[in-house]
C-alpha cells in the first residue's frame, strides 16, 4: 500500500513540481496567514506534514529562525524540488526533509527527535489526503500536550458565487483534489470528545479556512 501511494505520487508531480509554486500561488489561498499566525516559541520543533515543494518551510525558517522546522511528503519527486530550493537559500542543512505517510510517520526515527513534536502544519494536504482523518488523528498523537495542529484548506465556498464554486470543485477533482467538510466536523468532535479546543477563521469569503487545535 505504501509503496503504491508513493509511486502514485511521483508520477502525479514528476512534471508538475517544476511549474508547482508558480501555478498555485493564485489560489491556495491562507497560506501566507497561516505562516504570520504560526508563531513559534523559541526552540519549537515544528513539522510540515505534505510540505511539497517547501515554499512555506522556507518561509517559516527565515521569518522564526529560533525555531526548528521539519518537512515531511509522500512523494520523493516533490522532495528533489523542495530540496534544491533549500539549497539554494542556504536552509537545506538546518531543515531536514524526509519521505513518509501523514497517517504513520515517526518523528523520532525520521528526524532523530528525542521529545513530541510542538507544532503540525497542514498546508492545502488534507485535501488531497485520502486517509486525511487517520492523518489528524496521528498527527495529535504525535504532539505534545498543548502542542496544535495548523491547518489551512479549501472550505465551503459559501460566500462566493454559486457558479464559481461549482467550478472550483471540478477543476480541483481533476487533481485528486477535493473539499472536505468531513475534516471540520471531525476536529470539532475532537473538540467536543475533550481532546483538545478549536480555533476557526473562514478566510476570503469561505474560499478557504484556517483551523487551529490545540491538544488537551
């Protein structure tokens, strides 16, 4: 299964990763708020989990460089990119990136962490993850207590046209890519099974929203 997943990946971005940021910075919207509203405290460890082509990790470690940052994707292809732009800013070596699954990765075995990660960032991956709530689910048992799940995704479009939306939503299925309203209703039963609180903020008229859990 994994290496199926893996293989399908890679062929989906082997040609795409090259063209990936220019192509997306118009609309996967929130992104860029997600990174201001982060926030990180001196010496948190903080993992991007579907960090693609690292365009948000090399944000974060130049804007939090007291912060310790980790890049985590399915597809080794997308990670050849997300290398070489490291590299050529000079972070390759202080942000680690390692191929692994959002439902089962290992912290302490990929990047040597002796303590639960702080802080994990879902970036736009959610939605193209098909085991996205087992993703979640490891993603709060990976955390330390009090440590938040960062999540930026497609929301319901309900504050923009009608027409719009229905397009949207094609356009994005042909990429594997599907709003979940299922993730929402799955974090605020997290929230209501005591697991931790909620923070919600629909952005650009619900084009996309900006989750935020903090474990109990």
């Amino acid at each position: 299964m994994a290496d199926n997943t893996r293989e399908s990946m890679d062929r989906m971005y082997r040609w795409t990763r090259h063209i990936y940021d220019a192509s997306r910075k118009y609309y996967l919207l929130g992104r860029d708020t997600l990174i201001r509203r982060l926030k990180p405290t001196h010496d948190e460890h903080i993992c991007e989990v579907g960090c693609g082509t690292a365009r948000n990790l090399r944000k974060l470690a130049v804007r939090y460089p007291n912060a310790h940052f980790y890049g985590l994707d399915a597809s080794e292809e997308m990670l050849k990119t997300a290398r070489n732009i490291l590299e050529k800013k000079g972070l390759l070596a202080s942000v680690p990136l390692k191929q692994g699954f959002a439902q089962s990765f290992d912290p302490a075995s990929l990047f040597g962490l002796s303590k639960p990660l702080d802080k994990i960032v879902f970036s736009y991956a959610l939605s193209i993850i098909p085991p996205w709530r087992e993703s979640i689910d490891h993603a709060l048992a990976v955390l330390k207590s009090g440590g938040e799940i960062h999540i930026v995704d497609f929301g319901a479009q309900d504050g923009l046209p009608p027409a719009f939306r229905k397009f949207l939503f094609w356009w994005l299925s042909k990429f594997h890519v599907y709003h979940k309203p299922e993730i929402l209703q799955h974090l605020q039963q997290m929230a209501a099974d005591k697991k931790g609180t909620l923070k919600l903020h629909h952005l650009h008229r619900g084009y996309a929203y900006y989750a935020v859990f903090k474990k109990a």
